[in-house]
C-alpha cells in the first residue's frame, strides 16, 4: 500500500501545498519585443524565486506546471526549448535544492521525453528522496485528464473490483500519491481557468487569479496571495 495524502482540516493561515500555473511567458517577451524563448528563460528565474519565498513562508508542498502534454501541440523549436530549460533546471539547482533540504519529485508521464531527461528526473528524486524541508513537485508532460487515465489503467492492472473502488484506491494510483491536495492555486496573466491542471488535487483548492505575466509576479505579489489566503474562509463543503 502506497502512502497516500488526504485533505487536511487546519486551521492554518499559510497552504501546505500550493500550486503555480505559470502562464504569460510568451506574452511578456511579446510585449518587450523579445522572442519567446527569452519570457519562457526569464520565467524559470521567476520560479527560482517564487520557490523560495513560498518555502521560507511556510509553504510544505509547491506544484509548479512546467510543460503540459497540450504544450507538444508548440512549435518543434518552442518544445525542444522548453524540455531544454526544464532538464537545465533539474542539472543547474539540484545542489542548492538538496543543501536546502528540498524533496524534488517530477508529476507526469515519462512518455515522449528523452532518456536524457528521464535519467535527470531519476538522479533528482532519488538524491532528494530524504529531504525533510519541503517538497518541489515539477508538472512537466503532465494532464491532470492524463492522470486520471493513467489511474485507472493501475487499477485495471492491479484487477481491483469494482465494489472496492472509492476515492481512497483512486488517490492511492495517482502520480506521487503522497503529494496532498491543493490548498490554494496561482494563476498569472489573467486567464481565469486551470487548464487541466491536477485536477483530482484541486476540489477544494482557493484560487487566486493575477493579470501580471509569470516574469513579473515576485515575492511581494507572492506575499499578497499568502495574505489573501490567510483571510479566506475554508470550510471545505461544510
């Protein structure tokens, strides 16, 4: 039996997990007269500092969608990019995430992504496996409708039947089955949607919706969010 997260009833004024839809990075460079590369570079910088700001706020568990399974739907060149900037990310800050005490683990199909890649997501979560100081959940080739199919084909496979199916089982076959449900969700650009963003995770989930582009939000917009956050009321369908 895998360990499992359930949604935890706290009173908590700081989200145990939160996720980032990192969204606007093309609209940035645009807007700047730069190629989409450089808003889609200048937004892992972004993530570099979101990341840690969240933790030192308390924050335990940070979901960061990195590349979807629409995004194969880009440009070769956009993708090979893309897949390029995550695999430098995954090189480039292990060490300080590890000295930090950071669990790094990557949600998503390994489908489509090169050995390459996948030896890099292997050594990251293998060398942070241990780490006690937060947990970094990278969303890379990730669908949450991807998810759920994957699920389901685990249970098949594992002959569960059907009168002993329930929530439970189904969360028990999700990708990092331990990684909780969403406490709060920050979408930048001002798109008002979650594009298939980990969907099972997300039911009881505050959104917060922030017209900066990703290259712009910064620790003090993260702080606004917190603040917000802290003055929601979360009755969780009571």
């Amino acid at each position: 039996m895998r360990q499992v997260a359930t949604l935890v009833d706290t009173d908590t004024s700081v989200p145990v997990h939160l996720g980032l839809i990192l969204d606007g990075n093309r609209r940035w460079a645009r807007a700047r007269g730069l190629p989409d590369t450089e808003g889609h570079r200048e937004g892992v910088e972004t993530l570099r500092k979101i990341v840690r700001a969240g933790f030192s706020h308390g924050v335990h568990y940070i979901s960061a969608y990195v590349f979807s399974t629409e995004n194969w739907k880009r440009t070769k060149s956009e993708v090979k990019f893309l897949i390029s900037l995550a695999l430098r990310f995954l090189d480039n800050d292990l060490d300080q995430l590890h000295k930090d005490g950071i669990r790094v683990v990557i949600i998503g199909s390994r489908f489509g992504l090169s050995k390459k890649v996948v030896n890099a997501i292997d050594k990251a979560e293998q060398r942070t496996k241990d780490n006690q100081g937060g947990v970094l959940a990278l969303c890379l080739n990730y669908g949450g409708h991807e998810e759920l199919v994957a699920a389901v084909k685990k249970i098949l496979r594992a002959r569960i039947q059907a009168d002993q199916l329930d929530e439970a089982t189904i969360a028990e076959y999700l990708y990092h089955p331990e990684v909780p449900p969403l406490d709060m969700i920050i979408r930048t650009s001002g798109e008002q949607r979650l594009s298939n963003f980990m969907l099972w995770r997300s039911e009881y989930a505050e959104l917060k919706f922030v017209d900066k582009n990703w290259p712009d939000f910064s620790p003090a917009d993260l702080d606004e969010a917190l603040a917000d956050y802290a003055q929601r009321e979360r009755r969780l369908g009571k």
